[in-house]
C-alpha cells in the first residue's frame, strides 16, 4: 500500500536524521545519510586478511580520540563509503597479464594499472581526474623504455609540448596503502597537476639515468631501485626481506619520483646504499643511479650519467684513482684471494689521507715495476687534480662518500684504449 510505504520511508529517514544529529559527511558536505558505527566495505590487500580489510572501524577504544566516540571523529555518509570502497577495490585489481614474448625474455606476469607494490605489505595506487590520450603515466615505473623516456623529456624540456595553459588542469592523485591484518593504514597521500607530475617525473629519469659499460644510457625500474637499498639474497637463503625496511625506502624513493626537487630524500637512504657496497654487496647500476639520485637531490651538483672528467671533487677523483690503481693492481698481479678492494676500499671512502698515503707509497711503485708504465697517465691526471687542491682530508662526509662511490664506478665502466678496467668484477 502506498501508504504503508511512505510510511517506512519517512520512518527511516527519521531515523538517518536522528543518528546524522546534523552532522556533514567530510566527503561530499551533504548530512543526508551518515555511516552507522560499523565496518562498511572491506578491501583485499597485501598481507591482509583473506576475508579483506576494514579501511574505517568504529567504536573501539583505539579508535576513540580527545573525547569523540563511534564515527564523530570522521563523518562519511554512506554514499561516499561505497564510491571510495569501490574505488580502492578497482585501483588495487585493474590489470591485464603479460604473456610471454617470443624470444622468451619477458616471463608471463600480471601487469596491474593503478598500483605499483613497495614491498610485501604496502602498495602506491595512482590516478588521474580525468583520463590522458597523450601521455600514459602509469606504464614507466615497471619496465621503463628509453624512447618513452626521451620523448617525456622533449615535452617537458624542449617545450613541444604546451604546459599548464589552463588553471584547471588535469590532476595527479596518489594514496600509499599499508595492511597490518584487518586493518589498512594511509602511509601518504598527494595530489599535484599533471603538468607538474610530468616535469617531476622527467626530473627523476633524469637523476637516475647512468650509461651502462656499453655506452647504452639505463633507465631502472623503482622495485630495483628499492630492492637496491636491501642486503643482497646469500646463496641457500629462503629469504632475505626486511619488511619494515623495504616499506620505508620504497615510500620515500616513491614520494621522491612523484613529487620531484620538492622532496628531500634522507641521507639514511644514501647511507643504506653505501653500506651494502662496503658490505660487499654488488656495486650495481641501480645502487650507483640511486647514489647519483640523492646527491643531485641534496646538493647543487649535477653528477653526470658517466665518466665525467672535469669534475674536480675530491671524493670523486678519489674514487676515480682508487679504480685506477685497482686496475694496475689486477693487471700486475692477476686475480688474488685479497686485493686492495677487499682491504682498503670501504676504509679509502671514509679516511682517504691514511689509506691514499699507504697505497700511492707501497702499493703503486711494485705495480709499475711489473707492468712498466702501464695506466701512469691516469694515475698522474687524476692524483695531479687532488694535490692542487691541497692535503686530502682526514674524513668524507656521507655525501662524500657517495661521491667517491660514483667515481670509482663510472672510471670502472669507462672504455679506455690501453685498458678494460670493468674486466674485474664488481
């Protein structure tokens, strides 16, 4: 009967009004239809629980802050509770698989569209307002490609393509996710143009860039740049991960990528990286591109992508001299059980006054009275550059260190005429 009809209705709205008490949802600014005290959607996320987790609970102690009770301390009308249940829902599966490629280089593998995972626990997901023809944000932190990158710079660098012509331009939005359990935590939250978020992102490939010991300029992904800041999997080892660790690198390394000079990386980043190369860990291109990265992004220096030979740091030419007599040292001797990388290179990136005295005075002369004059040009060059700078310095700061880090890898990486110095491991 319409009458009985209009009557649950009105019964019902009552009783929204009542629980509402004038309340305004924090989302839509509406007080037509507020949260009851309850769990109202649950999301699938890493780690989670099976079942998925509540992304807003109520009525518990430990949600209860400065006197507020039940859903006081955040009002979201239920409209808005579903939208943003099912919004997180479709960020977290949209996707498509992989197949193999033909010539079997690319192993089978689900390629997700709005989320890009920072470790075991803790996911990015990102979106825009409004949907780009021109460019596609989402594809360049997996597999980035050389040719997609030039062509974000020609766009961003060389002006070809027209930025920021409207003030409402399209948005950039960005949400890190944790999951502890039943329980999500918002780890970070950004929102910027997408003009900005292009010049950000062509910054970044730009600090990260290193030319490889073919010449060929690389481009890492961000899940190897993150696991670069981890300690190197040890034969036998069912694992390795550092959980805690992994989430907390990987959210700044993401925060620098999205939100460019804005952010400032922490040394701690820098320093993480430094000690799995004094470790013995694999001095590879991605911990040498995060290196580059954090200097560039904390200081006004502009380290280049390779060899650069009128860089006049120190610490640089440090590292560069210390590949050089390295090089003399394998050329001289052979592979040896101990070299002077095993013995001296962490305490020569902290203390090079005691270490560049020992080697330049005992080491050097019995390798060039093997290998008669071999690689004594360089030597010359780059220990001439230090001595006109005076006295070497008792100790290197960390970014100093990073420094003598980047040179020492990118003289090993230089093709040189007389001598291959990559041809001993890294």
């Amino acid at each position: 009967m319409p009458e009985v009809r209009e009557a649950i209705i009105k019964h019902f709205h009552d009783k929204e009004q009542k629980v509402a008490n004038g309340r305004i949802c924090s989302v839509c600014g509406t007080a037509n239809s507020p949260v009851l005290d309850e769990p109202h959607g649950l999301v699938k996320m890493p780690k989670g629980q099976t079942a998925g987790s509540a992304l807003v609970s109520f009525n518990e102690t430990a949600f209860e802050s400065y006197g507020l009770k039940g859903n006081l301390n955040s009002s979201i009308c239920r409209e808005c509770a579903r939208y943003y249940i099912d919004g997180l829902r479709f960020l977290l599966s949209d996707g498509y698989t992989v197949e193999e490629d033909k010539k079997g280089k690319q192993k089978p593998h689900y390629h997700y569209n709005h989320r890009i995972n920072i470790s075991d626990s803790t996911v990015a997901l990102f979106w825009t307002r409004q949907e780009t023809e021109e460019f596609d944000p989402f594809v360049v932190y997996d597999t980035p490609d050389v040719k997609e990158i030039q062509k974000l710079f020609d766009s961003v660098w060389n002006g070809k393509q027209h930025l920021g012509s409207v003030v409402d331009t399209n948005m950039f939005y960005s949400c890190t996710l944790s999951s502890a359990a039943a329980r999500i935590a918002v780890r970070d939250w950004t929102a910027i143009s997408l003009d900005d978020y292009k010049r950000n992102l062509a910054d970044w490939f730009h600090d990260i860039e290193v030319v490889d010991d073919k010449g060929e300029k690389v481009y890492s992904p961000l899940k190897w740049l993150i696991n670069a800041t981890q300690r190197d999997k040890r034969p036998g080892e069912k694992s390795k991960a550092d959980l805690n660790s992994k989430t907390r690198m990987g959210t700044i390394l993401w925060n620098a990528a999205i939100k460019g000079y804005s952010y400032k990386i922490p040394l701690e980043v820098l320093q993480s990286v430094l000690n799995r190369i004094w470790k013995k860990d694999y001095f590879s291109k991605e911990r040498a591109a995060l290196i580059k990265l954090i200097i560039n992004r904390n200081t006004n220096k502009n380290m280049k992508s390779t060899l650069d030979e009128t860089n006049t740091s120190v610490a640089y030419l440090c590292g560069r001299l210390f590949a050089v007599i390295e090089s003399m040292q394998w050329k001289a001797m052979g592979n040896v059980n101990s070299g002077i990388k095993d013995r001296f290179f962490t305490a020569a990136a902290s203390q090079p006054a005691n270490i560049f005295g020992t080697l330049l005075t005992k080491n050097v002369p019995i390798y060039q009275h093997k290998i008669k004059g071999y690689l004594a040009k360089e030597l010359n060059e780059i220990a001439g550059s230090i001595s006109e700078k005076g006295s070497l310095p008792l100790r290197f700061t960390t970014i100093e260190q990073g420094e003598f880090a980047l040179g020492y890898y990118f003289q090993r990486n230089h093709k040189n005429d007389n001598d291959n110095i990559n041809s001993i491991n890294l």
